[in-house]
C-alpha cells in the first residue's frame, strides 16, 4: 500500500500485514470479486484496451496486476507499494512490471519518472487506510496522463472489528465517495455500489466474526489461508459472487470511476 509516513505507518504495518496475510488475501472471494469490477470498469466506457501504461496505486502483493496482466489490459504495468513485503511479493508474481516503494506524501526519486505516466490506474480499497484521502488522492493524480481513467474501489456498509484492527479509518458511502474524489481535483464519471445480496451476506458473517477473526490474526491463522471450514465457505462465496448486483443502493462494495480534472 502507498501510504501516508508518521503517524499513519506507525499504525499500520504493512510489512507485517502482507507477511502474515499474503495467502489468505489471495485466497479471499472479496478480492476476486472486486478485481473482476475493476478490470470491468477499466474496460467500459469505450476504453481502449489495451490500454498503454497501468498503474496500481498500493499493489499489495500484486494479484490484480497478475490478473490485468493475464487478461491483456496493458502494455506495461507499474505498481507503488508502502510496504518492502508487498513489493517482493509482488515482483516475484508480476517481473515484468516495475514496482517502486511509494510514500505518496514523501515520494522518492524514483517515482519521478512515473509523473503524468499512467493512462490507467487502480487504487482498490487503499484510502479507507488513510488519514487523509483527499490529499492522497491528489498526490496519487501526479502520476495520472491528463485523460486517464481511474477506478477507485472503497469498502461500503459497517466496519467490523477486524476492519478496525487492520487500520480502516472509515467507510464509504455513493456520496462520500463522489466528494472525496471531486475535492482532489477529479471529475467522476460513476460510483457503483456493488455486491447485493451476496457479498453483504459475506460482509455480515465478517462483522459477526470480528473479534474472533482478529483472534486469528494474532495466533496466525489467518497467515494459514484460514481453518479448513473459512476456505470451504469462502469457496461458496466464490460461486455465488458472480450472481451480485452491479449497482444497488444495498451494495456494500463501492466501485468509482473518475478522470483527473482539466484545470
């Protein structure tokens, strides 16, 4: 994750995060879910695909680049990513991408050379992490040509004690999603509440399980992928994920897609 330095990296470990995680992120029918929406949206609207150059704005461990990468989406693919795990994790999975360890707010030399680079960038559920999504909004357009898209995903509905646990700051609405991106500079051509019924399903058994899910955490279960019966019903959710709403005021999944402001 790209992230804010001081306060912000002192609360989340992202080394720790994606040491103990990496299997059971890439295991989660969430994140499939939400990386068939993005390459979706990256691709509506009459985009060209593939597009020229992608961008993904806290690449994690790189399972969507991986996914992007399968499907064609780009002729070159870059990552930033806060944490060292993350980024060798990453490369490993994706070598012919460029990752870059990335403070937004400190960004170092070599970012420089991304400036106005990518004619597409991702940035899926990173800014419910941060402080200040405003302004990390704005330092992530730095990197954007002026008529690239980006596809924002944020987690919706109510956070769980595991989401707490993990640094999410908030949660968002169709609305606080719209306003954060217009007030860093961006105009938004959509914001998709997605997932009903079945990931709001999913999401409930997540908040139930909150406290005892961070329980996992800590004995490193979760780094495991998860008992035997986490993997058999995330399975089940797997299958029953592609039968969600698109858009539906009871999504629990915002996905936006926005162009950087000509100013």
């Amino acid at each position: 994750m790209a992230e804010a330095s001081g306060a912000d990296e002192q609360r989340d470990d992202w080394n720790d995060h994606w040491d103990r995680y990496a299997e059971s992120a890439s295991l989660n029918p969430a994140q499939t879910m939400r990386h068939e929406l993005i390459l979706d949206a990256l691709r509506s609207g009459g985009a060209r695909i593939p597009t020229a150059r992608l961008l993904d704005v806290g690449s994690g461990q790189g399972d969507f680049l991986v996914r992007a990468n399968q499907s064609g989406l780009a002729n070159e693919y870059a990552g930033f990513e806060l944490s060292a795990s993350g980024i060798r994790i990453a490369s490993a999975k994706v070598p012919g991408a460029k990752f870059v360890r990335v403070d937004l707010y400190n960004p170092p030399p070599e970012a420089e050379a991304f400036k106005g680079w990518a004619t597409a960038a991702v940035c899926s559920d990173v800014i419910e992490h941060v402080d200040d999504p405003v302004a990390f909004l704005r330092a992530l357009k730095g990197y954007l040509a002026p008529d690239a898209r980006l596809v924002l995903t944020v987690p919706g509905g109510p956070r769980s004690a595991f989401d707490v646990h993990i640094g999410h700051r908030r949660h968002y609405t169709r609305e606080l999603a719209r306003d954060t991106l217009q007030s860093a500079g961006f105009d938004v051509e959509s914001v998709n509440m997605a997932g009903f019924p079945f990931f709001n399903a999913y999401r409930l058994l997540v908040i139930l399980r909150g406290k005892k899910l961070v329980k996992d955490v800590e004995s490193g279960e979760m780094g495991k992928g998860g008992s035997g019966l986490a993997k058999l019903v995330m399975g089940a959710f797997d299958g029953l994920f592609p039968y969600n709403a698109r858009d539906s005021r009871f999504g629990w999944q915002v996905v936006a897609v926005a162009r950087p402001r000509n100013t």
